[in-house]
C-alpha cells in the first residue's frame, strides 16, 4: 500500500456526499498547515515548534505515581526504547500495561478505536461521514460490547479493565498537546478532547484485524465482476486449483478418525472423501459488485491490503535439525507498511509466578491491547500466520418494502439507529438494516442501492425490479472468545494448553505454530469457519433460499488440523493449503494462497537437513531474507530464447544472462526481469478485465461487451477507464498469477496470449510474440524511470518502501509528509517471495506490504532469541525511538531480545518505577 488512511473518506454515493467530501479536505487542510506551523515553527515562535513536540514524550526514568497500582511496577527500557515490566499481580501488570503503551502511542490508540466505532468523523469531520457509515453498519463495536457482556471470562475482563485504568492514569489531567503533537493541532479546528479509555476499546481492536485477514471475499468479488468480460472457462482459468503436488500443504498427513470422529494426524483419510466441492455455488447468479467494491477501496486497511499474495511466514524446526539441540521458530507477518508499526515490543513478567501473578511474557503487542500476540513465555513459543479461512459469504437479497424475501415470505429487517457525530458540523443519522444473513451493505451506498442490476439469474430467482440488495454473513459479527485466548496463548505450558487457547481464537482464524522448552513441535488450525448448507462460498448466494446459507454450528475444533511432533521434523506455515482437499471433509477454502513461499522455505530447510547440515539462528534469519524469485525461474530461460532485434531492448534482455533469479536491492536483472512480468500480465490479463478490476485512471479503447453480429471496429469498442485502487487492481503479481502463467506456458496459442494492435504495435498471436512486446515495452519503461544507461539501474530504485504517518502524513503539503513521514529506502525482495516486500503489478513497483516484523526464537535459550520491528517503539514524531529499527529491518538484522532477569537488567538503559 501504503494503508488506506485511518482518517480516509469512503468515497462513493451522491454528489452531496462529494461536496462532504470537499468540505471534509479542506478541513483536513486547515489541519495540516496548522501542523505544520506548529512543527516548523511558522508564526507560532520557537516556543510552539519545540515546546509542543516534547510536550508529548514519556518520562521513561524515575518515578511516578499511578493510581490502583497494588505494588510498584518496573519499567526498563533498552537503548531502542523497548519496555519490559515487572509487578507482582496481573492487575498490576496489565494497569502498567495500559500506562506504557499510551505513553508511547495513544494517539495511534485513539484514532485506531474511533475507526472501529466508526467516530472518525468526530476527529476528522464530515469526509469520514461515509466511512463511518460503512463501519457502523457492520457493527464492529456492538459485537465487541456484546462479547464483553455476554461472553469472555472474569478474568479476562479484569485485565481489560486493568489495562484501560492504566490507559486513563495516563491521560488524566493531560491536555492534547501533552498526549500527542496531532492534538495540539486538532485544538485549531474543533473541541475534540480525548475520552477515557474502556476495556471494549481493546476487544474492538480484534474486530479491525479479523475484517483485514477475513479470507477470500475480495475474490468473490472479483470473481463476479469478471463475468461482465470473461466466461466461466476463461474465470477458471484466473483462478486455478491448488498445486498440491507441487507445493506441500502445511498438514501432509492424519485425517477425521472414523473411530472418535476427531482429527487424528496418525489416522489416514477415507477414500471417499473429496464430496466438499459444492454445487454450482450460485446456480449462476452474479453480480455487479462494482459500487461494493469501490466501498471496500475506502475502508481503512489497519493491518494492509487484503488479496492474493498478502500472508505471513512462519516455520519451526526440531531440535534435532538445529544446532541448539532445541526448536528454533522463526514468524514474520506480512502487513501493511505503517508509521509507527502495528506492533509493539515488549515484555510482561511477574517477579514470581503465584495465582495472584501468572504471566512472564515478551513479544509483540498491538497498541490498545493487553498481552502479547505473538513471542513467548518461559515454557513456549508461538507464531502465527493468517489461514485464509473463508469465513464471509455476500448474499443477493430481493428487498420488498420493509422487508426482504425468504422462502416466499416477506420477513421484516432488524433495524437500528446510529447517530454519527461530526466535528464542525450537524450530526447524521442512518438506519442499519440486516436480514438473516447479515447486515445490508449495500445500503452505504447510493450506487449499491442498485447492485444485481445485471446479474444473470436462472428462471427460479425473484424478479429483480431495481436490483438486489447486498448482505454480509462474516463469522466476526457474532460474539466470540479471541480475546481468552490471548490470555490463554501467554500463559500456556505446553501442546495440550495450547491448543485449548487455539481452542478460544475464533476470528481471525490464523495458523498457530508451537515450540516448547522440551523440544516439542506443533501446529493447530483454529478459527470459527462455517458449514455451508449449499454452495462453496466462490460467488454471491441467493439470500432468499433457505437452501443456502449456513449451518447453526461451524467447523468443530476437535475435527481442525494439527500435528504434533511430525516425523520430518519441521512445520512450514505461509498460507499454502492447510491440508489436501481430497484427504480432508470440511471446506475451509478454496482460495488458498498458491504455495510459492512456503514451499521455498520447505526447500531451504531440506537442502540443509539432507546435506547433513544443521540449521542455526543466522540460518533462519537469512532464510528470512531469501529473495529469489519462482516466475523468474520459470520464465527467464523462456525469455532469453526469442530473437529481440531492437538492439536496445536486446541490450535489457542480456541482463538476465547468468541471473541466478535474487532479487537484491542492486540488481539490474531483477529490475528489469519484475517490469517484463508486469507488462507480461498486462498486455495477457490485465487489458482483458473489466475496469472494475484496472486500476483507476488507466483508460483503454476495449470491446464492448455482449452484442452480436458484423459490425465495424470503431463502433465495436467503447473507452473504459480503471476504477481500482492501484494497491488492490488486478492482476496484482501474486502467486495465483504465477500458477495461471505456469498452466499456460506449453500453450502457445491460447488466446490469452493474444493482444489487439496498439500503435505502432502489432496484434501477437502467440506466447514469444507478446513476450517479445513485454521486453520491448519493459525497456521503454525503464528507461522513463531509471534512464537509458541500464548499466544505472537497480531494483531498489524502483522498489522503494516510504513509511506514512497515517493520519495527518497521508496527504497534504509536502514539507508537513517530510515532517512525519520517512524514507524512501530501496528495498530487495519481491512479491512471493520469502522477503515478501509485495508491490502490485498492476499498480506499480512500490513496495505496498513488508514483514510487519522479523523474529526468531532460540527456544529454551531465550535470551539468544532475536527480534526486530519495522519502525520503532514510539509513536511520537520526533523521537528517537520513531523509525530507529528502520535501516536494521531494511538490511535483515536483528536485535538482541533480552528475556531473563539479568538479561533485561544489563540492556537496559532507562528504568522508571511506578508506584502506588
């Protein structure tokens, strides 16, 4: 990306919404040349440029006192800003907790929840108004209230409410300019104060991250509107099957046993297995998701872009592989790059572990939340990986007055009001409707009003009239536990506790891999992922049809996947199929990401265990940074075969002589070989899609669709522009595209290889025609952007990673985003690959998702365990701690992870001790 905005507009509807909109960015725009002058000094004097900057900054030495607090609290940071506390109960732990993290980043906190409330308009004013909207009618705050109402455990509200004590201790008696330096600028345009802190603030939180990794309903999107342009053989085509024969799944074994009905790794699979793939999902009802499409475009991305490609590495190693004797586990989620990190360091210990006091924890937190997400305590490490689970289903609703129809009746909506607070202007009301499938989306938006206008129906569907509505079935909409399971995850003594707080991490459903000090290894499946009463999920359902739908009760735990302990001693988790589809009852997904990763990691490992090798901390972490490439593997000797007569294009082509396919920042091959891909999938797949899917702004004179017999080539095409974010336009590169090329490589002649005369171009026929003109056209590009000497060029220079304040460094005046905004830095690696630093072909080169971090864990010997993050603890501007992990990140160090008592005594720098 970089992220959508978290302070964006959702931009779509009405022209009175446009003229919202205007009004909301100059607001915006006031907001910012104040910043600006407060930052830069600029009619406010010395006093305001460095007064209000330090303002803000923590006291990290001494002491202070912190209402509630039973005992004292330690606080000791290292030299890179990097909090571990010690207290003597879990309230205590928690309350310090809650201080710390607002210290560093509560303006981060607080726009972060007023996203998952939907009251960014009360911060940002009316051009969140539409954005609010959208969250609203999702209704990610009601079911956090409900899941803290009804649901989670007492002790798990006692953290929360702990942690949101410590939150407000922070902020009590604090002015804005004291919290942060974006309040100090806020006080110019409106009233807004900060408001306390609740323990359903934090529980919000998971609903922003399971709505960022919710699985494939941005494919079931595209999939929809690609039946505009492209039949259903040509669809399949863009979609196809996992390689399960050539990338292993994560569970390459075990089965439902007949015998106790639950998920036995020893069991093996009953040969009539393979029955989950549905019947026609839609019995060929589509739709025109265009309008829902673009909303999706506008709704802040917290954790990144969500589609193809996007996941996380993971992988655990034996201890009889490793040089340590023990497990090493290495994780490294991929997400969207931001300013300050989605993560947060940091170390939880209880002095002693008694009843009163049970955690001694250090990892990687999220600001807003108690306990740690991904690290260790003192008996196990975890990490995890986004499964894919397709846990959300669009569902047409034929919308009948006052209600909609089900089974031949007209039943009536379940409505509420919400209320929308804008600051500087009126307030705004909406009504949410929700039928049995959710809430109706398609109510956001004036264009989504219409959705289905078009849609091929069978002769069993209801009349269309206007078109049908649009509902939402996400299991994240119900109440859930994720948030026990935290508190379960960090407190966990071995495989059996594990997996029961797997048991509780019920969306997002991620995979879960395991290490512990007694050398085991593992691996759970968790999530809450729904039986589908008919369908698979791939397209929209009819929502009138009690034929569809879902089952009361989702998949069980007991019948998910795991392993224990596996024979080959060795667990690879990057979103590859979890398990073959043909050994296994229950369909979990059928967009999986394609295996390219995982299966390169899985390489690595086996090139040194059969070389009789064993695998050390640096192993895994330059595993990490493993750039290579797998289409260039497959397309460059193909590439090199065809006769280029344009001597400089033959020029670009010789660097791919001898390229062994890395992708370092430095190289011209790689350079050159990533814009001959992207013109590979443009000129095949990209100008043959529907603009929905291109991105915006990018006009093509195309056939117009439908219609039949002779007619001339002017009046036979229409001018169609893109209407995609860059960041989410098709076809983005990922590894689905890299199995589509592969299936099409021995066919010569298909027709996708086929691209109409352009210019002075000719139409190819065939496969070496147009990748003739990808070369030729990758030159030209290249030589716009790098120059014409390609002895100049670089990869790097054209994979650049600028890291963005998300909020005021997202738009507006130059020197405001050179204020709060860093880089850019050129960066190695590439899209699929193990340094999955994505970019999207369709919309450019920069660098759009990063390895949010890097950790390895040297398990049982803690304190040799190393981490990083991509910026740095704080997120004050002009802190040290800003973006001082940075270039450490860029060149694949790691830190020193400092875990034992001595251990965090002699790296620390700074110690402040709260005091009741």
């Amino acid at each position: 990306m970089p992220a959508n905005t978290t302070a964006s507009s959702a931009a779509t509807g009405s022209a009175g919404a446009k003229t919202g909109r205007k009004k909301g960015r100059r607001a915006r725009l006031i907001v910012i040349v104040l910043v600006l002058a407060l930052v830069a000094g600029i009619g406010y004097g010395t006093f305001w440029s460095v007064t209000t900057v330090r303002a803000s900054y923590p006291q990290t030495t001494g002491s202070l006192k912190l209402d509630g607090l039973d005992g004292t609290v330690d606080v000791k940071r290292d030299n890179y800003g990097i909090p571990q506390l010690y207290a003597d109960s879990d309230a205590d732990l928690f309350r310090a907790q809650g201080f710390v993290q607002a210290q560093d980043r509560f303006w981060e906190m607080d726009v972060r929840r007023h996203m998952t409330a939907g009251r960014l308009s009360e911060m940002f004013g009316s051009g969140q108004v539409e954005t609010d909207s959208f969250l609203r009618t999702l209704g990610w705050r009601k079911v956090a209230q409900e899941e803290y109402d009804k649901v989670l455990s007492e002790d798990t509200k006692k953290n929360l409410q702990a942690y949101a004590d410590g939150v407000n201790a922070y902020l009590k008696g604090r002015d804005g300019k004291d919290i942060s330096v974006e309040y100090a600028a806020l006080g110019f345009t409106n009233d807004y104060k900060p408001a306390e802190w609740t323990p359903v603030d934090s529980v919000a939180w998971l609903k922003a991250m399971a709505w960022d990794l919710r699985g494939n309903m941005q494919d079931e999107i595209d999939r929809s509107l690609m039946t505009s342009r492209l039949d259903a053989k040509q669809i399949e085509d863009l979609y196809p099957a996992y390689p399960y024969a050539k990338h292993r799944p994560i569970v390459d074994q075990g089965a439902i046993s007949p015998v106790t009905g639950k998920f036995d790794p020893d069991a093996t699979p009953s040969d009539s297995l393979g029955s989950n793939t549905a019947q026609g999902a839609t019995e060929g009802l589509n739709t025109q998701l265009s309008a829902l499409s673009d909303t999706l475009d506008q709704i802040p991305a917290l954790l990144g872009p969500n589609g193809n490609g996007i996941g996380s590495n993971s992988w655990v190693v034996s201890g009889d592989y490793t040089t340590t004797g023990k497990p090493l586990l290495a994780n490294d989620p991929h997400l969207a790059p931001q300013l300050p990190s989605v993560w947060y360091q940091m170390g939880l210990h209880c002095r002693e572990i008694t009843a009163k006091c049970q955690y001694d924890t250090a990892g990687y937190t999220f600001s807003g939340m108690p306990g740690v997400i991904v690290g260790h305590n003192q008996d196990i490490a975890w990490g995890l990986t986004n499964l894919g689970a397709d846990v959300t289903d669009l569902f047409l609703e034929k919308v009948s007055g006052d209600g909609y129809l089900y089974d031949g009746k007209v039943k009536p909506f379940t409505t509420r009001e919400e209320t929308i607070k804008v600051a500087g202007g009126k307030d705004r009301t909406i009504t949410v409707r929700e039928t049995n499938n959710g809430p109706l989306v398609s109510d956001r938006s004036s264009e989504l009003e219409t959705v289905g206008q078009k849609a091929p129906v069978t002769n069993a569907a209801p009349d269309r009239a206007d078109g049908y509505g649009v509902a939402l079935k996400w299991t994240a909409l119900e109440p859930g536990k994720s948030m026990d399971a935290v508190f379960e995850l960090n407190r966990a003594k071995d495989f059996p506790t594990f997996r029961a707080a797997a048991a509780d991490f019920e969306v997002p459903s991620q995979n879960l891999i395991y290490a512990d000090t007694k050398g085991h290894i593992g691996y759970q499946a968790p999530g809450k992922i729904p039986v589908r009463l008919k369908g698979d999920g791939m397209m929209p359902s009819p929502g009138w049809s009690s034929a569809y739908g879902w089952k009361k009760d989702p998949v069980p735990f007991d019948e998910l996947p795991y392993e224990y302990d596996p024979k080959r001693g060795y667990i690879v988790t990057a979103n590859q199929a979890v398990i073959d589809e043909k050994k296994y009852p229950h369909l979990l997904t059928k967009d999986w990401g394609y295996g390219t990763r995982s299966q390169r990691i899985d390489d690595l490992i086996q090139s040194k265990i059969k070389g009789g090798g064993k695998i050390s901390t640096e192993d895994m972490q330059k595993m990490q940074m493993d750039n290579t490439s797998e289409i260039a593997a497959l397309l460059v000797p193909e590439l090199m075969k065809i006769d280029i007569p344009d001597k400089s294009v033959r020029e670009a082509q010789k660097l791919l002589e001898g390229w062994d396919y890395t992708q370092e920042p430095d190289s011209a091959a790689a350079a050159y070989f990533n814009a001959v891909w992207r013109n590979i999938l443009k000129l095949a797949f990209g100008n043959k899609l529907p603009k929905e899917l291109r991105v915006k702004g990018e006009c093509l004179n195309v056939p117009r669709a439908g219609g039949s017999g002779p007619v001339d080539e002017q009046r036979r095409l229409v001018r169609e522009c893109g209407r995609r974010d860059a960041d989410s336009a098709q076809p983005d590169g990922g590894d689905r595209w890299y199995q589509v090329v592969a299936d099409l490589m021995d066919d010569q002649n298909s027709d996708w290889w086929k691209a109409p005369k352009s210019g002075r171009y000719e139409p190819t026929e065939n496969r070496d025609q147009l990748f003739a003109r990808a070369m030729e056209h990758a030159r030209w590009e290249l030589t716009a952007k790098l120059g014409k000497d390609i002895s100049t060029w670089s990869w790097g220079r054209l994979h650049q990673l600028t890291l963005k304040n998300q909020t005021l460094g997202t738009e507006g005046p130059g020197l405001l985003q050179r204020a709060l905004n860093r880089g850019p830095w050129n960066i190695g690696g590439g899209e699929a690959a193990v340094n999955a630093t994505g970019w999207n072909a369709a919309g450019g080169y920069e660098v759009v998702w990063v390895p949010s971090m890097r950790m390895v864990v040297n398990v049982g010997d803690w304190d040799k365990s190393r981490w990083i993050n991509l910026t740095g603890a704080s997120g004050h501007a002009f802190s040290a701690h800003y973006t001082d992990q940075t270039d450490k990140w860029v060149n694949g160090e790691l830190l020193g992870w400092s875990f034992g008592t001595n251990a965090v005594t002699k790296a620390t720098t700074d110690t402040l001790t709260l005091k009741p």
